[in-house]
C-alpha cells in the first residue's frame, strides 16, 4: 500500500485550466482516469487525510504511485479525451459498464454494391445503417419479414447471392416476390438501393408520407380499373400498418428521444435505456456495472452517456436524451452530443406528462435488471454453498449457516411500528416461515428498542416451544404468519402432526443495521441465555457487516457471493416489512373516518367498508343500502349515514415524500400503499 504524500505533486504544479488525469500503479499501468474542469482543486482532494475519502478513492490512491495529467483548452474537449482513455487503458476503478446481454440490431449494409438487410450483433461497422437494438432476434425477423412485401430488399448471404447469379436463377424469396432478385438482374444496382433507402427512411421513422403515397397509388389504380394492381398496393399498405403495430406509440408528438433510467445500491448499478424514434419505442438495451469508484447518479449517467454515444454520430444520436440526473458538468455533455450529432441535442431530466411517465417505466426495467441481475447466482446449487462458506469463514463460525433469520422494522415517522422476519435455508428463501410482528409495547422512532424487541419475542417462543406440550393455539404478542397458504415447515412438530413455528432455530441471526441493532439483538439473546446463535447486521450505506463485539466492520469484498447472498437476505427483509407497514397504514385510513360514529364496533365497521369498497360509496349509500349489511340495523344505518354527512371530509393526503396531493379518498388507499415514505 503507497503513501499517497510520497507522489502528491506540489499544489504550484498543478494548474487551473480544464484537463485529464490518470493514477498509475507502481508497474506502471492505468488504474483511474478522470476530468475536471479545474485540475488544481480536484486533484488536491485526493490527497488529503485518508479517513475523509471515500473507501473506494481511498483504496484507489493507495494502489496508485503517480499521477499525471494533460491539460485541455476547453471541457467538451476534458470529456472526449477521458473516453478515449478509458477506451484505451480500461482503467481498473473506472465504471466499466457491461452488457447484460447481447442485443441484436436490425442492419442494412449500405457500404455494397447490393444493401442486404440482416440481424447482426456485436460491434457497429462503418457504413452499416443500424436500427434497434431489440430485445429478441425473432422480432427483427417478423418485422422484416412484413416489410419485403413492399421493400423487397435482398437479405441472403453473399454466397447464395453469388451462386444464383451463377446459375442465373434466384432464389425461394425471389420467386415469392420477397426479393427483387438484383442477383439476376431483375432491377439494377441503383434500382436495388433506392428499395434499400426506402426500406431505412420508413424505419427510421418517416412513415407518414410514404403509407399517403401508396394510398393514392390504390386509389389511382382502383379509378383506373386496375384492380389487381390496387389489391396488391391495398396488402402493401395492410403490411406495412402490422408492422408499425409491432412497436407502440409512446409519445404523440413524434419524438425522437432516447430515455436513460438508473438503479443502483452501495455494490452495482444497473442502467435501462428506451431508444423511441417517430414516437415509437425502436430498440431497449441494458448494461449492468459494479461501482468500483465513488460516483453518484449524476455520475452514473455521464459514464453512460460516453458509453452509448461514444462511437456514434450523425442520427444515431437522437434530439433529446431524457435522463434521470444531469451530470456535473451538463453544458459540456450537452455541447459534446451536439457535435457527434451535427445538430442540436437537449440534455434534460422529463418533468410531466408522457414523457415523465415513460421514464418512470424505463426505471421499473432498470430496477427488474438489478433485481434479475443479484438473483441469478442464487439458482445455481455450487454458488450458494460458497456463498454459505464465505460468510461463514467471514465471521468465524464454525460452520456454513444453513438457516438464516434476519429481522427488520419499518415504520412511518414512528407510526404503525412493525417488524418482519425472512428466513432462507441453504441460500434460498422458505417464503412458509417467514413472519412479521406488531411493535404494541412503545411507539417512536427507536428501532434499537424494536428490534430488541422483536428478538427477544422470537426466542422466548423458540424456547416456549422446545419445553412446551406441543399444543397449537393461536399466535401470541401479534405474530402473524406469511398470508396464502403455507407449506409444512422443516423442523420439530407437535403431537397433532402440526409443524411447531419457532421450535427450529436458525445458525445466524443477520438485523438490517449496523452496531446499535447488532447489540440489541445481541443482548437480547444473552438475557434468554442463548450463546449458539450469531448474530450480525448489514449496514445500507457501505454494505458492511457488523458483528457486536468488535469495534471495526468486516468488510467482504463486493465480488463476493457471501455478501450477495447477505444483501437478498437483508433486502427481502426490508421489503415484507415494508409491504406488512404498508398494509397496516392503509386499513387504518381506510376505517379512520368511522372511528367517531358512536355504538359501531371494529367489526362492523369492518363489515361495512368490504361490502361498499370504500369510504366514498359508503357516504353516497341511503340508509336502506346500509341496512343490507349483515348485522346492520336501520338505527345504527341511520347513526352512520348522519354521522358521515355532518362529518367534513377528510383532508387531502400529502406524500410527505414529494409533497404531492394525493386527489381524493378513493385514491389515499392505493397511494399511500405505493408512494409513502417508509423507514
């Protein structure tokens, strides 16, 4: 490890001008490359005190032994030049995107004699006109297949192609009249590409004039009495309408635009990307990296930009880019996408209407790709038992802990306090064990308290059921099990056959937290006399890993399959209990409003909000309707329907989130369960 003071350049070296700056290692190789558009303040912030930087910059300037940099006149020119060098040296501690998987385009090779039309994937060649990317091969085929009707571009390779000219006979596609046979001569060369130019102007968007033009074309041939003629050019247009049905419009002002979206955590970052031409979405692609430096979202989409466009120019690089942050240094961004273009480009994040709507779907892509993409490994039987054994090396058990518990609270501002727990066995959930709690003995923000708690409850039942008789009864303290139906749990079982809940304890405790939770749950098992349980809590911000009696995290490496598996135990965690809070909020929203009508109980009250479906068909109903309720008389329906009327309507929620007004109380339910603000 290098002392970063034994290669600091003196302040006076380093000027003030806009450049580029790599960090070699001690072999001499590039290991980072950044911009700035001031080098003298930003190279300074790498070397001061090392507990101020950021993990990852820290690890980085320890690796390195030098720094050098090439000053530039402008930051357009910055920019350009770190995506040269990024290509170049493939720095480690760059964000290196990756695809998440191979996306093929739709081509036509423009650099031959004869444009063939064809999928093709991997990297873009010079002359090459590419549409797309599409998710699936056999969508570009459909499509294609659709369009030869009317475009009978050639699509066989170059040596069917040359061996029908050699025999003088075309091949199945030109008898059928997909093909207009340029092989045997059927158009000529020039003929051939202006079918080739036709084909790409209609899917780069301009279909408007050509389907008007085909339309007169029938109508002429019909008042000709051409009729055979006027059929055909009817099935050409007929063709061509199911072709453009192939891909939705999404925006009706035509837009070209391409809309970049983001999720990430600590580890990795996940990027979705709609390419929307003529107001209809083209081609989607998606690339997966893991966060090597420390960078943002703002930087997170620079790092795509230069990604995306780097190699591309002319229309490839749409009018608008949509994005969810702007990078620092927007202008320049802005101004380099500008000149790969040759024109205008609006660099902008979507404020309302359809445009703020499809990025919000583009984000739901990228939160399934990150999603998919930590899931995969748990599919794979060898992965989760290195996953078991790394975590178990990693906090010095003394075997692989094949059954895990981790627990979590949620709450809203100290409200409706619950908790879950999920339990995974072998490295996969049991969804049937899985349960959650009601918080009733305090209210507040004191998740320590909670979650003391919570496993204190959990291992008084463990050791309640390992002593007791074996009999069922009901839950006690608010333990409710998963809703749907559950499966047979493994482990010890009653005298009736049924599965004893909490009887079957876990090898690891893991809490949604760091030290503070770690000692709660710690000392609530030494209160219990519990010494054969470990226990640990996983940090959000840095993903560290907290054991309670050391004062230093354990840190696993963000390769590790360990720490994956960790992260989907703590993350489906959070998210039951998340969902349980949710729920909670929304029936006491629901039901709020009937909690003043006098002499109605919880079960009526309950009874009356199933039958109508809300609270605003409730206040609309006459007394007779209200009657139809089972054990619902006429007084209490008449008490119900005064006390509704004399009662001033709700106030509208607020999403303490965004401020948003949620409109009306038929919609409360619904938003609060999808757009509050969650612990």
């Amino acid at each position: 490890m290098a002392d970063p003071s034994s290669y600091r350049p003196k302040p006076g070296q380093i000027p003030e001008s806009p450049g580029v700056y790599k960090f070699r290692d001690e072999h001499g190789r590039v290991i980072y490359v950044g911009k700035a558009k001031s080098l003298r303040p930003r190279l300074s912030s790498y070397f001061q005190d090392l507990a101020n930087l950021h993990p990852r910059t820290r690890t980085m300037v320890t690796t390195a032994a030098s720094v050098e940099w090439t000053v530039v006149s402008t930051e357009v020119e910055a920019l350009q030049l770190e995506y040269s060098w990024i290509k170049e040296f493939d720095p480690r501690f760059n964000v290196k995107y990756r695809d998440d998987k191979s996306y093929p385009s739709l081509a036509v090779t423009l650099n031959e004699e004869f444009p063939r039309v064809q999928v093709m994937r991997g990297p873009k060649k010079k002359g090459v006109r590419y549409f797309g990317p599409y998710g699936h091969a056999w969508a570009i085929r459909e499509t294609v297949d659709l369009m030869l009707r009317v475009f009978p571009v050639r699509t066989c390779s170059a040596g069917v192609f040359k061996r029908s000219a050699q025999i003088g006979r075309p091949c199945l596609l030109g008898y059928i009249g997909k093909c207009s046979a340029p092989c045997v001569g059927r158009v000529t060369a020039e003929e051939h590409r202006r079918l080739a130019e036709e084909f790409c102007d209609f899917m780069a968007g301009r279909t408007g004039a050509y389907l008007r033009r085909l339309e007169q074309q029938m109508q002429e041939a019909a008042e000709e009495m051409e009729y055979e003629k006027a059929a055909r050019l009817r099935d050409d247009i007929g063709a061509l309408k199911r072709a453009m049905e192939k891909n939705a419009v999404v925006l009706a002002d035509a837009t070209d635009a391409d809309l970049i979206a983001i999720a990430e955590d600590e580890l990795e970052a996940a990027v979705q990307i709609f390419h929307v031409r003529g107001g209809r979405v083209r081609g989607q692609r998606g690339w997966v990296t893991d966060k090597v430096e420390a960078v943002d979202t703002a930087g997170l989409v620079e790092h795509a930009l230069q990604q995306l466009y780097g190699e591309e120019k002319g229309d490839a690089v749409p009018k608008e880019v949509l994005v969810p942050a702007l990078p620092e240094l927007a202008e320049p961004v802005a101004q380099w996408l500008s000149d790969r273009r040759g024109s205008r480009v609006d660099l902008r994040i979507p404020q309302r209407g359809d445009k703020k709507d499809l990025m919000a779907t583009v984000a739901r892509n990228a939160q399934q790709a990150l999603a998919l993409h930590k899931t995969k490994r748990a599919s794979d039987l060898t992965t989760r038992s290195r996953a078991l054994e790394e975590i178990a090396e990693a906090l010095e058990l003394d075997s692989a802990p094949l059954r895990i518990e981790c627990f979590d609270i949620s709450h809203l501002q100290g409200e409706d306090v619950v908790a879950s727990m999920v339990v995974f066995e072998d490295g996969l959930a049991r969804k049937s064990e899985y349960r959650r709690f009601q918080i009733k003995s305090f209210a507040g923000q004191d998740d320590v308290r909670a979650m003391h708690e919570v496993v204190g409850r959990r291992f008084r039942r463990y050791l309640q059921e390992k002593t007791d008789t074996g009999e069922w009864g009901p839950e006690p303290d608010g333990e409710t099990a998963q809703d749907g139906p559950l499966e047979a749990p493994a482990g010890p079982i009653d005298e009736s056959g049924k599965p004893k809940r909490f009887a079957y304890p876990p090898q690891l405790v893991v809490v949604d937290g760091g030290r503070p939770q770690v000692a709660a749950a710690k000392r609530a098992l030494d209160e219990l006399g519990i010494d054969d349980v470990a226990v640990c809590g996983l940090a959000k911000r840095l993903e560290e890993v907290w054991l309670p009696d050391d004062e230093d995290p354990v840190v696993l490496p963000r390769s590790s399959e360990g720490l994956y598996l960790l992260q989907r135990v703590r993350d489906e965690a959070h998210r039951f209990a998340i969902t349980y809070q949710r729920g909670k909020r929304a029936k006491s929203m629901k039901a709020g409003a009937l909690d003043t009508v006098p002499g109605l109980g919880e079960s009526r009250r309950q009874a009356l909000l199933k039958h109508f479906g809300s609270l605003k068909r409730l206040r609309a109903a006459t007394v007779e309707q209200i009657c139809e309720v089972p054990g619902v008389g006429r007084k209490t329906a008449e008490t119900v329907a005064a006390a509704l009327a004399t009662a001033a309507p709700a106030a509208p929620a607020v999403n303490t989130a965004t401020g948003e007004i949620i409109e009306d109380e038929a919609t409360s339910v619904a938003s609060s369960a999808t757009r509050g603000t969650d612990r």
